[in-house]
C-alpha cells in the first residue's frame, strides 16, 4: 500500500494592515457569502460596499489570512458597544465577532478556525469573558459549526440591514 503525503495549505494569519486592498477583502466577502445569498439571505457582506469593508475592519481589531499572496480570510472582534442593539453586545467585558470570512474553495481546510483561535486567543489575553457573535436563525450550518466551538444560542436579534432574524450566540472564556 502507497502511502500518500498530504501537505496542509499553509496560511499566514496576521493583524489587518491600512495598505490591505480593501476591494480585494469585500471581494472575498462577496464570495463567501454568495451561497447564502443564493439561499434568498441578505447577509451585509454579500453585497456590502468597500466603505462599509473598510469601517467595519477599522471598527474593530480585524485579521486577515494570506496564502500564496492572496487575502483569503477575514475576522474582526469588536465590542463592547455602550449603543448596540443587542444587549448582550453592550456589557463589560462582552466582545462579539463578525465579517468572518473564509474562501470558498478553502472552506473546511481548518482556516475559519485558525482565525476564530485567533480571535479567541486576543479576547482571553485581554480578559475578555464572554464572546459573542450573530447569524441567520435559518443557517443551521454556521449554528451547528459554532456549536461546536462551544457557543450557545443565548438571544435574537432583527437586523435592519438584513431580511432574516439572527440567533445571538456566546461562549464562556472564563471556563
């Protein structure tokens, strides 16, 4: 029996940097999102604007992933936020996530999760107790993958952005 070797893709996950390509991120957006789109939800970053890329990656403390000189990937952590709509979003000691992003043809090669860690990883340096994040009710995928990660559905929330209810998820780093 031959025995393959199997190289893992490797990625460079690093802070995002004023020179990144802001039209080369919400490409990347609109392609990970493109299959919920297809699926009738009007996630922001399925259609967002390269302003709207670049405030909500300078909103918060935001990651970029790399492979052979292309943006890949993309998270950013923010919070707390004293006017979010969300109350959970708005307590001490509460960050939340979101324009989470990997590329498609990437999907399930464990990128998502190097930058959700990575993400994780910030949030427990800085004491950070409970993270958070937000999806369609209906994207039972993305629930059961964060489930999975530890989160739980703890709220709901009714974006005026979107056309669907989102389930509010968190997770304990205190544990």
């Amino acid at each position: 029996m031959m025995v393959q070797n199997i190289k893992k893709p490797h990625f460079l996950i690093r802070p995002y940097q004023p020179t990144d390509p802001i039209p080369e991120i919400t490409a990347l957006l609109h392609r990970a999102y493109a299959g919920m789109a297809a699926q009738g939800l009007r996630y922001l970053a399925s259609h967002q604007d390269d302003q709207t890329t670049l405030e909500r990656l300078t909103s918060g403390a935001s990651f970029i992933a790399i492979k052979d000189n292309s943006i890949v990937g993309t998270i950013t952590v923010y919070g707390p936020y004293e006017e979010a709509e969300v109350p959970l979003y708005r307590q001490e000691g509460v960050n939340h996530f979101g324009q989470f992003a990997v590329e498609p043809t990437l999907q399930g090669a464990g990128l998502g999760k190097r930058l959700y860690m990575t993400v994780e990883d910030l949030c427990r340096a800085n004491n950070v107790k409970t993270l958070a994040l937000d999806t369609a009710e209906t994207a039972k995928r993305l629930i059961d993958l964060y489930q999975r990660w530890g989160f739980c559905i703890v709220d709901w929330v009714k974006w005026a952005e979107v056309n669907y209810k989102s389930v509010v998820m968190a997770k304990n780093l205190t544990k």
